[in-house]
C-alpha cells in the first residue's frame, strides 16, 4: 500500500510561478476536474489518498511533490527555490512525520522536490534555478549514512529535472535526450521520449502502472511497446502552470516512524 499525498487546486493558480512558459489562462473547474481525475486513478491503483488543507493564497500549493523528498529511511523537507513556495512546507512535514523522521534543508539551501530523482541508492539532484550546489551537499550529507549516493546533474530547457526524466521502474528511466544527457544514468535501461513531446519525461509510476497524460500518445506508445502498463489522464490545465504528473503528489511507503517529530522542530520548519 501507498499513501499519497496531494492537495487541492487552489483558484489563485492563476498567479503561479512561470518560468519557462508564457502565462495563458488557467480555468480553474477544468484544472479541479482533471487533478480529480489524478486523485481517482491513485486510489484505483490502490494509494490511500491523504488531502492535505488548501491553501488559497499559495497559487502552486498544488504542487505538493516539491516539498519533499521522501526515502525509506527519512523524509527531507526541503527548502523551495521560490521565495512564494516556502510556506508549503509546514503542512507537509505535518503529514510525513507520523511515517518517517524528519530532516531539513536549510539556508543558504534551497531545493525543490521535482529536481530530485531517486534510483535505488542513487540520487540524482539537478542544478536549477530552484536547487542550489548547498541543497544538493545537503541533501547527500542526510542521506549518506543511509547508503545513497547523490550526484549533481545539470540539465536544460525546462523547470526541473524530473520534467526531462523520470523513472519508470527500478531500472527504468524516461527521458528527453534534449534536455539531460543520457549518460549520467548510466546502468540503466533507458526510453527516450517521442521528438515532437519534448514534455513527455514526466511519468508517475505506481506499483507496476504508468499514470501518463494523454498529451504525448507517442511516447505512450514507446512506453506499451516496452511492456509497460499505462494508465492515460488529462493533465492539460496544469501543464500550463508547468506543473506535471508527479509534481502532484508525494508518494509514501507507510512504514511506522520510530523518531517522531517534535513541535518544537515542527516550528523551525515554519521559519526556515
Ligand atoms: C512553479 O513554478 O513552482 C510551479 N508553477 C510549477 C511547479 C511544478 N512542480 C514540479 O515540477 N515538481
């Protein structure tokens, strides 16, 4: 069993942060309808899903997957690369402390959690405009002892590296050729996107099932071919907020949490 964590859509979405795209309009019932759409297929595939409060005036609190990292052993709150984002920690830490022990990235860190991939042992933090060299120490520093091995990976072209790859299994990775060399995930089986879906990396991997969208049926093909299961959902309206599958969950093996966290921890995540 899963538990994932998501967060409603909030109407001020329309403010959100952009970076690579130019603002269109944002209309609010269909991106409702469609993370609806996401939040019933986790639970068809067996998540328990946990809703974590709206926050109205946070335009991308939708994008909870940002606000963590979370391994078997320890969840790293991180510490978002946009000032406007910080506040959508708290709420998170809350939800992962009764699972796991609670660590933070802290100043002069800054890191967002769609920048990280997570391959086994190895973790793969891309250098963006939201993860910065300290986060990326950091966050190898907390994890070292666990066994993993971090590893910086530049990438272009998009916000964060998990837009230009993610994994599909535990060898498996998706990936945009133009945007991340494929050489630094050496070892691995690796799927290219479609040429003409350069937004097609981001896949969300539940179990043995593909959530995808339904915009890049190319490379939904690419994905049948290789025996994967792919399950399709439209994910168009916050695509335009630069927001993609995972981006809208944080994925959780529940496994009790022998170092809970204190309040008064709880409150430095507050102010960091
Ligand atoms: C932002 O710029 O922060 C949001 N508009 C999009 C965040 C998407 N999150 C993700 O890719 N992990």
């Amino acid at each position: 069993m899963i538990v994932a964590l998501v967060r409603p859509v909030p109407e001020s979405i329309a403010q959100c942060e952009l970076t690579h795209l130019e603002r269109v309009p944002i209309d609010h019932g269909i991106a409702l309808a469609q993370h609806r759409q996401y939040v019933d297929a986790l639970r068809a595939l067996g998540c328990e899903v946990r809703e974590l409060p709206e926050l109205p005036d946070l335009p991308d609190s939708v994008f909870v997957e940002d606000a963590a990292v979370v391994l078997d052993e320890v969840a790293i709150i991180t510490r978002p690369g946009s000032e406007s984002r910080r506040d959508e920690v708290p709420s998170v830490a809350e939800a992962l402390r009764e699972f796991r022990e609670i660590q933070l990235i802290e100043r002069p860190g800054t890191m967002d959690g769609g920048d990280v991939i997570v391959a086994g042992r190895r973790i793969f933090a891309g250098l963006s405009s939201r993860t910065n060299v300290d986060a990326i120490r950091q966050l190898g520093a907390l994890t070292s002892d666990f066994g993993y091995h971090t590893q910086s990976v530049a990438f272009r072209g998009c916000l964060h590296l998990k837009s230009a790859a993610t994994m599909l299994s535990a060898n498996t990775i998706l990936l945009n050729p133009r945007w991340v060399d494929p050489e630094v995930f050496e070892g691995m089986k690796i799927l290219e996107v479609e040429p003409d879906e350069p937004y097609a990396a981001n896949a969300l991997a539940v179990g043995d099932t593909i959530l995808f969208p339904e915009a890049h049926p190319g490379t939904a093909n690419r994905l049948r071919s290789a025996g994967f299961v792919v399950s399709g959902v439209e994910a168009s309206e916050l695509a335009k907020a630069e927001g993609a599958l995972t981006c809208c969950s944080v994925l959780v093996r529940p496994l009790p949490c022998e170092k809970p966290l204190s309040l008064h921890f709880l409150a430095r995540v507050t102010k960091c």
